[in-house]
C-alpha cells in the first residue's frame, strides 16, 4: 500500500519534471527558428544577398576597415535597411505579445490586448493631429508623430486606468472605459480627416496601416532598452501573476499578494511599451493578442514560461509577416499591419473556436 | 494558539457593516459562520483575511495581530477558499495546487513546496488527476482542488465561504468531512455555510451573525434552539435533538413557532461551554 502511494507521488513529479524539461526543449527550439528566420529575412528581399555578404558587412560594422564600392553597396543595404527593419519588427512584436500577455492574465481575460484599452486609436490621433498641425506649419512631420502618438497614447490609457481605479480596477468597468476612449478618438480622428486635404488623408492612412518601413537604429535601441529594463520585471512578478489570473482577486490577495500594485504596475509598463511600439511603427493589431494566444498552446499559461516564450512567437510573428509582406509582390512591399491582420485575424478566430470552454 | 477575534468593527461607505464582533476559535474546532443573506458573513471573512479594511479591533493568533502582518506572513497563517468559480485560462491539477506554496517560493518553488504540493494531492485523493486541466473537472472536483491548494499553503487557520453552495450532496458531505479532518488534526477552521443541518453535524461550533452583530456562539448542539434561530433567520424554524443529533426544518402552519422579538437568554454564550463534540471522540 505505502509502494502504491508513493509510486503515484513519484510519478507526479516525473511527470512534471518532464513537461518543464520538454519546454525548456520547445523553447529553446523556437528561439532557433526565430534566429533562422531573420538571418533568411535580412538576405531575402527584391535583391538577395549571401550569408558571407553579412559577415562582411557585421565584419566591417564591428572592427572597421574599407571595402571595395559594390561591398559597401552591399554592407550599407543590410546594416541601414535589412537589419533595422527586421530587429524593429522582432522587437516590436516581442513587446506587443509580452503586454498582451500580462494584460490577458491581469484582467484575467483572454480575449484583451494592449489595444482594449483604447490605446491604439489614441495614439491614431495623435498621429494625425501631428501629420496635419506640421503641414499647415510646414515642417516636416517625422519626429513630432512619434511624440505626439505616444504622447496621446498614454494620455489614454492614464485616463481609463486612474478612472478604473475609482473603481478598484474593476475588469468590466476597465474594458467599457477603454470602448468608450475608443469612440472618442475614432471619432476625432474622423473630424480630422475630414477637414484635411488628399495628401494629408494619405499621410493618416499611411501611419494607421503600421509598418517597420521607416525603420532607424534609434527606434531598435530604444526597443531594445525597454524590453532589457520591463522584461525581467515581468520575469519576476509571473508567479504573482500567475496566483490572479489562476485564482482570482480575493484568493491572490489571500496568497500574499498585493493585487492593487501588481496589475497598476504591470499594465502601466504594457501600456507604455506599446504606445512606443506604435509610435514607431504605427498601429499593428492582433500581436498583441494573438502571439500570447500562440504561445500559450505551445507551452501552456504558466506565466513564468508565458511571459518569455509570448516575446518570441509575438517577434516571429510580426517577422514573418514582415518578410511575406517584402516578398509576396516585389517590388512592391505590404505593409506589415495589413499582413498580420490577414494572418492574424483567421488564426484568432480558429483559436476561439477550439477553445473546450467558452471564453 | 488560539484564535482571539477582538471587537470587529468594519464600515462599508460610513455604514457599520460590523459591531463589534468578538469570539475565539481553539485548535480542533470547525465552526460554522452563520446567518441570513446580507447578514455579514462574507464581510467577516474577508475582514479576517484583511482583504476588507476593519476600523477597529484584532484578530489575534500566536501572539500577533493577524491584520497588522504582511500580506505574505498573514498567508503563511491563514488560508482561504471561495465559492468555486471558473479558471479562465488551462491549469493542471498539480499547478493548481502548488500556487498554496507562493507565499513561500520567490521566483523558483524549492523541492519542499513540492513535496508539501504532493502531501496535499495525496491527502485529497488527486494525485491520479494532478495532470488534468482544472477546466475538465466537476465542480466537486474543482472545489477539492480549491482546499488542497489551501492545505499546501501550510496554515494552521482555514477560512471558507460558502464552499459547498454549488455543489451536490455527495460533494457537501465530502467538503465538509475534509474540513472536519483538517481540524481533527489541530487546525482551526471557520466557514460560512448555509446549510444548517451540515453545520450541526460536521461543525463542533457555531457563532451566528445577524445584521452585522454577533448573536450566538456555541456548540451547534446547544444554541441551535428554535427560538434562536427563527430570530436570526426571521422565519420560524423548528429544531428536533434525537439520537444525538440536531434536526433543522422549516416549521409548517401546523407547528406554531413563536419568532420572538428579544433574544433568547443565551445570547452570545460563553466561552468554555462543554463542547459535545470533542468530547464524545475524546
């Protein structure tokens, strides 16, 4: 009797010993497939390139040294065009997903992302408030879009969570709050359009497509850093996340865990790292809903396993429509939000499908 | 080690939701938390697991007051399980269970919260199911879960609410027995429940609550009286003691019960009243 009890004991723990291993394995699986996928990514495009054409290129980046002109051609192409667009797009999906996965297990709702706060269409206006204000003034509009989308983006999700926090950030109060900003800026962002001419109504729409074609080194690094600054504290904070999203408020609070700070905290970093993401690359749905969803079939909801393997498939997500949008129609190239739209939105609703139970 | 609730006061808007409510629980005693809908039963719990802030009195157990800890020491003394409610997300059994260890771990669980998560699998008769998702379990099952999550998390003091309220009888009956062994063992365990007949044959207490005051507490066998109850209840209510047992029934026309309009004499009885109970296992 006391062999039988303590072999199913036993079994227990070689049975969970097992799954972390195999997804540690799947981990690390997938992290090589993203490496693959974007040394592939950088030498594909309308010219293709060698992989000794990188290394001479990285060569030249890292120790210096002159090249011959058609080299430097080659090296200027992919250090000052391929390798920002590709980090931008795997650094940008990364934090989408990783917001979205916090947000998912904070409001203890699949089905919200980064955006269901209102974010995106904020950061749509301030776009567009920019765009018009510099023509009329002008200047030329770059930089001021960039400030002025996050700027509104924040502004927004400022708005609904101290709103939301009259209300013990109620889940449901939170959710309409974000709807309700939604329509605001929907529809300021239609008076805007509205009262602009063609060429600015094409600017609008340009930046609401989201693409990593403006790609710069700056917009990487700032990504980089962020992620290297939020990351880990996300990293420490999952198995209180994971006691909320498993347990519910009460239960957590009853666990230890100061529920009020850990959601105010972690959303705050997911909204701010996504208001920069959009303000760089304009607003690209469904990363950061649907890369949580997918790495959540892969290795399950544990939020400590959740929270890296979300940054990789959100990364290999917004790559992979990158690349397909670079290469479909050459030379033409797609905009990367309308991409992962089309991939994203059919995945999204077979995943709702195939739930067992209803969301 | 026993557990002293001094003086409870809570206000909910500038309303007094409780007075003043004291009474104190000795290890072995499973006591049910009783009254109306509305009454302060929820309110109670919570305000004992300090998820509501009182604005006056304590709750005192080995020397310290349990509402001026930390989140997490207060979690190493006292657990909770809710009414049983759906997980949003896919959870096995065994992680389930293992979230009674966080107060413990940091990032990592050490090879103790794991072996503290398989005693409590094993003790619940889960261990078969600990790689199933909780999803796919009844709702007994999932209530079970529920409490060995609370066994993990290695406290002395177990506070339930309404555990049983969705659940069908076989599972009531087997909610109430593991509560009533965690006890035997020398756990103080308080729930609120609505069922009065269960209460009457698992628990060896009972305190009542009504309108936010304390109105009786005792041995279930001795301040379950008609009198009282249809008071607290406001419904008349009849009570029968036969082969030891209490017998709690709604009473029908045939049966005048006088509901009355003061309370009973034995109001908030005394502490050290011979508790039937413990002495028949003794």
């Amino acid at each position: 009797m006391a062999l039988a009890e303590l072999t199913a004991a036993d079994l227990a723990v070689a049975r969970n010993a097992r799954r972390q291993q195999w997804t540690t394995v799947l981990i690390a699986l997938s992290v090589a497939a993203l490496a693959l996928l974007t040394v592939y990514s950088t030498l594909k495009g309308t010219t293709s390139y060698s992989l000794a054409d990188l290394g001479t290129a990285l060569h030249q980046a890292a120790f210096g040294g002159e090249l011959a002109r058609d080299d430097q051609r080659v090296a200027n192409v992919l250090l000052h065009l391929r390798l920002p667009r590709v980090l931008l797009a795997i650094f940008s999906g990364a934090l989408l997903s990783l917001a979205g996965a916090a947000m998912q297990g904070l409001l203890r709702n699949p089905l919200v992302s980064p955006y269901t706060l209102g974010l995106s269409p904020a950061a749509g206006f301030g776009a567009a408030l920019a765009i018009l204000l510099s023509q009329s003034a002008g200047t030329a509009a770059g930089p001021y879009i960039s400030l002025s989308a996050i700027f509104f983006s924040l502004l927004c999700s400022l708005v609904v969570l101290g709103l939301a926090s009259t209300k013990s950030m109620n889940i449901t109060v939170l959710i309409l709050l974000g709807t309700a900003l939604t329509s605001i800026f929907t529809a300021l962002t239609a008076g805007l359009q509205y009262i602009a001419n063609d060429e600015a109504i094409a600017a609008i729409a340009r930046w609401t497509f989201g693409s990593v074609n403006e790609a710069r080194w700056s917009h990487v690094v700032v990504l980089l850093v962020t992620l290297v600054v939020i990351a880990p504290y996300f990293m420490l904070r999952a198995g209180a996340v994971n006691s909320l999203a498993f347990a519910g408020d009460d239960t957590a609070k009853s666990l230890g865990v100061n529920v009020g700070v850990l959601r105010v905290s972690l959303i705050f970093l997911a909204v701010t790292g996504s208001s920069l993401v959009v303000s760089f690359i304009g607003v690209v749905g469904f990363v950061g809903l649907v890369g949580p969803h997918i790495a959540r079939l892969i290795v399950g909801s544990d939020h400590r396993y959740l929270f890296p393997f979300s940054m990789v498939t959100g990364g290999f997500l917004l790559l992979l429509a990158d690349t397909l949008g670079r290469l479909v129609l050459p030379p033409r190239v797609i905009p990367v939000g309308i991409v992962v739209a089309l991939v994203g939105a059919p995945l999204f609703i077979y995943l709702i499908l195939r739930k067992r139970n209803a969301l | 080690m026993s557990l002293e609730i001094r003086n409870i006061d809570l206000h909910y808007r500038k309303r007094q939701v409780l007075h003043q409510i004291s009474f104190h629980l000795e290890p072995g005693e499973f006591c049910a938390l009783l009254g109306p809908n509305g009454s302060g039963k929820s309110t109670l719990t919570k305000a004992l697991l300090g998820l509501a802030p009182v604005s006056g009195g304590s709750v005192l157990f080995e020397g310290v007051d349990l509402l001026s800890l930390s989140r997490v020491e207060r979690a190493k003394r006292i657990a909770y399980v809710p009414q049983s409610s759906p997980v949003p997300f896919d959870l096995r059994v065994y992680d389930a269970v293992l979230l009674g260890r966080s107060p413990y771990a940091g990032v990592r669980y050490a090879p103790a919260d794991h072996q503290a998560t398989l005693r409590s699998l094993e003790k619940l008769g889960l261990l078969e199911l600990s790689d199933r998702y909780v999803n796919e379990l009844s709702g007994g099952q999932l209530q079970r879960v529920q409490i060995a999550r609370a066994f993990a998390q290695g406290t002395r003091i177990l506070l339930l609410d309404e555990p049983t309220s969705a659940l069908d009888l076989r599972y009531q009956v087997e909610t109430m027995r593991l509560v009533r062994e965690f006890t035997r063992e020398g756990g103080i365990a308080l729930m609120a429940v609505h069922d009065l007949n269960h209460a009457a044959r698992y628990c060896n207490r009972s305190v009542m609550i009504s309108d936010g005051h304390l109105v009786a507490d005792g041995a279930p066998g001795e301040v379950f009286t008609s009198q009282t109850l249809s008071r607290v209840f406001d419904f008349p209510i009849d009570v029968s003691h036969g082969d030891g047992l209490v017998t709690v029934r709604p009473a029908e026309s045939d049966h005048e019960i006088h509901v009355p309009s003061e309370w009973p004499a034995h109001r908030a009885a005394p502490r050290g009243q011979p508790n039937r109970f413990v002495e028949a296992r003794a």
